[in-house]
C-alpha cells in the first residue's frame, strides 16, 4: 500500500514538473551522482548492473546500500548478471542479514542452456522511482578513471515520471523466472571481515578524491519529457529496443550520430543506414579501433563491415585510445538523444537486455554532439590519409586468424 501511494503522488504532480535530463560524462560526476541518489533516497532504491568487480568501486556503492538500509530506507534491491557477478560470498552473506536483497541474472543451469547467452547488460539504478542513472558504466574501477587502463564512458542523471517506467521494469524482472536469489552461507568470522571491509569502503574511495560527503543536487538540464526503453521480459509480447532505435534512424532527416564501441551490424541495421546515406542523411559513427578496443571478437567483426559501411557513405572513426572507449549513445537531427547501454551488434540487437534514455531536447542533444566529436577528434577518420600507430605484429596476427573463425561466432558479438 505504501508504495501505491508513492507510486500515485508521483503521478499526480509528474505533470507539473519538468523533467532533468544531465549527461555525466566525467567518472567523478558518475561516481558522485550514484553515491548521491543512494544516500538521498528515502523509500526505496534498486540497482541492476552486467558486471560488479571485487574492488573499490563495487564495495562502496554496496555499502551505501548497506547504509540506506540501515537508516531505515524499506527497500533495497539489486541485480546483476550471474556470469559477471564477483561480489565475494561473505559481503553476500552479509548483505541478506542486513536486509538488502542480491539476485542473479540468468544462472548456470542445465534447465535453460540458452541462458549463458542471454545476458543482462543493462546498468540502471533507481531512487525512489523519481530518479535514476543509466548509461554505458559497470560497477568496477576501470569505468570510473581508477584503473591503469579505463573505460572513456558515458551516463545520464534522469530525474522525472520515466523513473517510474525504470523501477517498474525492474520491479517485472525482480518477480519474473530470470532471476534467482542467492544462497550462501558463510561462518559468522567471515561476515564480521565482510562487514569491516564495507565499513571502511566509502572512506577508501573518499580518499581517492573521486567522491566527497557533500550533498550535491544534479537537477539541472531540465527538459520537456524523458523516456525509458527498454527490452521486454520474454514473456511479454513488446518489440525489443532495437525497433524503436531502428524506427528513430528511419525517422532522420538531416543526420544520424552514433557512438558505439563494439560496431557489428546486421544485415537489417546496414540495409537501414545505407537507405538513409541515399536519403541524403549524413550518418557519422565513432567506435574503438584495434589499439582502444579491449577485445580482438569484435573488432574483428566490425572489420568484416568497415568497407561496405564506407562504400555506403558512412563516416566512420576509430578511437586512438590510449585508454578504450564504451560509450553507447545516438543524437538523430541534432536534437534527439540516445543514452543507454546498446551496442551496435548482433547480441545486443537480439541476445542481451538493454537500456536506453531518450529526450527530444535541442540542448542536451547539443551537449551530446559535443562530446561524441570530442572522442572524434581523437580519432583516425577511415579512409582519410592519416598516419597510424601501427598495432603489433602479434596483434595483427591474432586479428587474421580470428577473422578467419569469423563465421563461428559473429553471432554472438
């Protein structure tokens, strides 16, 4: 009943407010917004997450859920992918007696071989269902500027009624036959170590200066509406999120901007984008090239199409790194932004659950463009007479043998 009448309140004055749509671009403003909207919530907080590393970033957002729970915030949920999941089995244990609840996506199971590859890769964590966060980022060091090699990335902070959209699909998945509760069972010794290593985690991250104790507002950005995609459970009948994205492209009149780091398209995606350059639309797309991507897989499938999208009159740019490039977004027409979690590939198009936020605002799609040509400008334009950092040998090398087991595997890129 509570959460009815909170879900009812905010229905009620949604429609008076305008909606904030901030694009967080840099980690620190990432890693403060997810620390903000834990600490702020009063009702209800739920994460859902592809990965989560045993390291400083995954232990101290699970400690400010540890936190909020404790101060008497009812509800306190997560999800993450079962294959990627690598929260230690004592911070588990430790967490179900504290009352926040962890479950998996997709488990190893002889019951549903499919399921090992139909992965969760959306990253969404909502507060109260009236904000959330979602975007390319993962819960580990390397998206939030921590590690010697890191992801270059992309969020967006969404206040507004599309959260309630965010917490309900969350909430069908939270109830649905994909996702399993966790059993562990660890000794009271290695609980009291877990809960010491959560007690001191935001501390340790505090001193890495990448988040404070402040009390910071990211209501700014306002927009007239935002929405929430999303792929549907297999038990609904929804089209996936590759059909709205595919109606948005076939929709452009002047200009398609696509910044994707994995670049395998399909046969229908290609066919799509090639009408579109015959239309007259300008299509841009910035992705990694062999020296930023951080697998040879897909860059080795994204060579498989590099000339026939070049042929089709697409702009292409390949990201000189030195660190890897994961942002996930489109602008269509210089005023429609795209934000979320999917690839242009084969799995997220058919195998992965995805994400997106999107608002049709001149501004935040401005904001957009300028930080998709800021990774463009450091990048090599395909086709262009530039000099190129040579990959090694060995790297080379491994890239012609995987392309010839190309046709083995190019499904699940």
């Amino acid at each position: 009943m509570r959460r009815a009448t909170l879900l009812l309140c905010l229905l009620l004055t949604a429609s008076a407010q305008a909606d904030v749509f901030r694009l967080l671009d840099d980690p620190r403003d990432a890693a403060q917004a997810r620390v903000d909207i834990i600490r702020q919530a009063k009702h209800e907080i739920d994460a859902l997450y592809f990965l989560a590393r045993n390291d400083r970033i995954t232990m101290a957002a699970l400690a400010l859920m540890r936190d909020a729970k404790r101060r008497g915030v009812p509800c306190v949920r997560m999800i993450v992918d079962a294959n990627f999941q690598h929260i230690p089995r004592a911070v588990l244990a430790h967490l179900s007696d504290e009352g926040v609840l962890v479950r998996v996506y997709h488990p190893l199971t002889l019951r549903h071989p499919s399921w090992i590859f139909r992965r969760m890769h959306e990253k969404v964590v909502v507060a109260d269902s009236a904000r959330y966060i979602t975007g390319g980022r993962n819960l580990a060091e390397s998206y939030f500027g921590l590690a010697k090699r890191n992801y270059i990335d992309r969020d967006v902070y969404v206040e507004g009624s599309s959260a309630i959209d965010a917490d309900r699909h969350f909430d069908e998945l939270w109830e649905s036959a994909e996702v399993t509760a966790l059993d562990v069972s660890v000794s009271p010794r290695e609980k009291a170590k877990a809960s010491a290593i959560l007690d001191d985690a935001v501390c340790r991250l505090e001193q890495t200066g990448i988040i404070d104790a402040a009390n910071h507002d990211w209501s700014s950005a306002e927009v007239d509406t935002v929405e929430f995609l999303h792929d549907p459970l297999p038990d609904q009948d929804e089209p996936r999120l590759v059909v709205r994205l595919a109606d948005a492209i076939a929709n452009a009149k002047s200009e398609i901007v696509i910044e994707s780091p994995y670049l395998v398209p399909t046969g229908g995606v290609l066919a799509l984008l090639r009408r579109k350059v015959a239309e007259g639309v300008r299509v841009r797309i910035v992705t990694n090239s062999l020296r930023s991507s951080d697998g040879l897989l897909p860059y080795v499938g994204y060579l498989k199409y590099r000339r026939r999208m070049r042929r089709a009159g697409i702009e292409l740019h390949e990201f000189k790194g030195p660190d890897m490039l994961h942002a996930k977004s489109m602008v269509i027409d210089g005023r429609r932004a795209f934000i979320g979690s999917y690839n242009v590939d084969p799995r997220s198009e058919n195998l992965n659950a995805e994400a997106m936020s999107v608002t049709d605002d001149d501004a935040c799609a401005q904001e957009l463009l300028a930080s998709i040509d800021a990774h463009a400008r450091n990048s090599w334009a395909v086709g262009a007479i530039e000099k190129r950092i040579r990959p090694s040998t060995a790297s080379r090398m491994r890239a012609w043998l995987l392309r010839l087991l190309l046709p083995v595997y190019e499904r699940q890129l």
